[in-house]
C-alpha cells in the first residue's frame, strides 16, 4: 500500500533542502501513485504544503518549463519531412543528472523515470500530439537529438530503400558515375553533399531524379551486374537498389516508368531493406564478336561445346569462380565476325569470355582463332531466385 501521507512528509523533508519545480517533484513520487502528469502532481504536493512555486529548480535549473522553446525547433525542422514515427535523444547537461542522482540517493528514493526519460516522454507526448504522429522505439522515420547543453536540435530521417529496373536504349551512357573529385563521394560543398557532380550516366540520372524526387541528399545504388558504356539494356531491364539518404519524402507516386533520356526507371518500389545476401542472376546477352582469322559457319558449331562445361574464371585476387552459359544461338555477319546469343550466369566477364584472357574455355579458345568482343547487349536480366 503506498501511504500518501508517507509521500508528502518525503516531500516536505526534500523541499526543505531544496527547491525544486512541479515537474522534478512530480517526478519523485509519481511512479509510485502511477500518475502520469508529473507537473500536476508536483502541483498538488506544493499545494498541500504550501509551498510556493520556486524561481530556480535545484535539478533541472527550469529546463523542464523551457521545452517549449525545443519543440517549436522541432516543428519548424520537420515542417519539410514525410514522417509518420519519431524518436527524440535528449542530451543534458551533465550537472542536471548530477543533482537528479544526488536528490535521489540522498532521500533513498527508488524507481523513479530519470529526468532524461522525463523530457523524452514530455516532449514526445506533446509532438505526437501536435504532428499526429507517434513515438517509434525500433524503426522511427525521423530521430530528433536534442542538445540542452548546445541548445541545438538536430533531426536525422531513416534512409529510404528503393528497388527497380533500368533499360537503356541508347549506347553510349556509362553505367557508373565517378565520386566528386574533392570529397571522392562522402559528399561535400562542391557537389551540393550529393557524393556526384555529374550526371551523365545510368547512375547519374537515377540518383538525380531520386534527389529531386524524395529531396534526398544522396542515392546509394547496388547494382545487379555491369555493363559497357557502348551497351544497350533491354526488355524489362537490370534491376538495382537504391539506399536514399536524408529523404524528405517517403511515400512514392509514381508511374510504372519513368523516362529519364535514353535511361528509363520501371517498377520503381519502396523496400524493407537492401537484401544482403548476393543476389544470382542470369543475362540473355547479345556479342558481336570479330576473329583474327577467316572464320567458317562450320567451325561456329564449336561454339555449342560452350554449354556443356563450366566456364573458369580467374579472378586477380587468385580466387576461381565458375559459371555457366546455355542457349547459345550465333550468326556469321562477315568473313571475320559473327554475333553470338546467350543465356550466361551473372559475373561471366564477356570480353574476356571472348579473348580468354583469364578465362577457359574462351571463345578464341574453342574456335582456335583469336577473338574480340566489340560490343554486348542486354535483352533480359533475371534474378535467379526471387527476393
Ligand atoms: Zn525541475
Ligand atoms: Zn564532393
């Protein structure tokens, strides 16, 4: 049985000592009543003692009646973000938790919300309250720190995760963007902190239309295999992910493609997370192959012993990978070049496929005849177990 009358005779002895405001006296004692309003109660204790409302609170100095001050901060720093959860880190002064410890231990008292947690929950009731949005432990669209000691306020959004396609229909665009020279792609002033000042390639536009899109500082894509600057992408595209950080939008609406200038965006959608386990795919690809030598329709019939062994790949860290390549259709163009189609697993590197540097059997290999792959093309990348 919790006794009252214990209650307020603690209270007297702790206010005799020291001032403390409504809040921090509620605090004290409001987890053993199960009352949620510290600062009604602290009012009430006050009152049956009457006592007055003091100038300055022994352990918070009269922070606690200075929240407002942090929360019209928090509002006008979220006014910009999509967020429907939250999570607020308070930093204080470390005398404030000094005299809260002291208090304590010096008037044994037991099970009381520090006054860290006090702000937390206080500031967080009332921004929920007013956002219409609510306080997420595990997973929250925005984390807010607030610093007592530098009296600043920082908000942070959870990255966003994306997943799409990409087709290009045009050769010449390179899949990679090179980092900003000055921050080599931490991001910094001179590319607006977007890691890239340039925006040419398959990277580059997508990053660029993610930017402006979700009004985020950065996109991080993952990519599902590479390609050749001078390569097409077709059918439904390659796949990638895309990591947006610091997005101020979180929701899309947006069509099933997106044509970005010889690069189109489809099946763009928000994802839990980035898979982290690697992702095996198989590509149909077009080559067109040129030979040293005379090349004759008969000798390409070799080309099918191809799909009846594992393609050895010699990688520079001395680490062999093997890989497979089926469906193998070709077609003599000139006396010394042929097109080759295929189906080969993610990671065959095709030009070396065809000269065989590293790699066996090549094409020169089972042709006996030096060979160069000029340009390849994509008609279908899938992913070889769904995600
Ligand atoms: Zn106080
Ligand atoms: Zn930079």
């Amino acid at each position: 049985m919790i006794n009252i009358k214990t209650i307020i005779s603690d209270a007297k002895k702790i206010l005799k000592e020291h001032n403390l405001c409504d809040n921090c006296l509620g605090r004290l004692f409001a987890s053993k009543l199960g009352l949620a309003s510290h600062q009604k109660l602290g009012k009430k204790i006050r009152s049956i003692l009457r006592k007055n409302n003091p100038k300055s609170c022994f352990i918070c100095k009269n922070m606690m009646s200075k929240l407002d001050t942090q929360l019209s901060k928090m509002y006008e720093m979220s006014h910009d973000y999509e967020f429907s959860s939250f999570l607020i880190g308070a930093i204080l002064q470390p005398s404030i938790l000094d005299r809260d410890d002291l208090i304590r231990s010096k008037f044994k008292l037991q099970g009381i919300n520090s006054i860290k947690g006090d702000i937390n929950r206080e500031i967080g009731k009332r921004f929920g309250r007013r956002t219409k949005t609510t306080v997420d432990y595990q997973n929250p669209d925005i984390v807010f720190t607030l610093d007592f000691k530098k009296e600043e306020c920082e908000i942070k959004p959870k990255p966003l995760f994306l997943s799409g396609r990409y087709t290009k229909n045009i050769r010449g665009i390179p899949q990679k963007q090179k980092p900003c020279n000055q921050c080599r792609g931490k991001g910094c002033y001179v590319c607006e902190f977007h890691g890239i000042s340039e925006f040419y390639s398959v990277e580059g536009k997508i990053a660029k239309f993610l930017y402006e899109k979700f009004g985020a500082q950065q996109a991080k894509i993952t990519w599902i295999g590479s390609e050749d600057e001078t390569s097409l992408v077709l059918g439904k595209g390659r796949p990638f992910f895309a990591k947006l950080v610091n997005p101020h939008k979180r929701t899309l609406r947006l069509g099933k493609k997106i044509a970005l200038d010889g690069v189109a965006i489809r099946d763009l959608k928000i994802i839990e997370k980035i898979p982290s386990n690697i992702i095996r795919f198989r590509s149909k690809v077009a080559m067109q192959v040129q030979t040293e030598n005379e090349i004759k329709s008969s000798q390409l019939r070799n080309l099918h012993k191809l799909e009846k062994q594992p393609i050895a790949i010699y990688e520079n860290s001395g680490k062999k990978n093997q890989r497979h390549i089926s469906d193998i259709q070709y077609k003599k163009k000139s006396s010394n070049s042929f097109s080759l189609l295929m189906k080969a697993d993610g990671g065959v590197p095709l030009k070396r496929f065809a000269d065989g540097v590293e790699v066996t059997p090549s094409l020169s290999s089972i042709l006996e005849n030096p060979c160069k792959c000029t340009v390849f093309d994509f008609y279908e990348i899938a992913l070889t177990k769904s995600l």
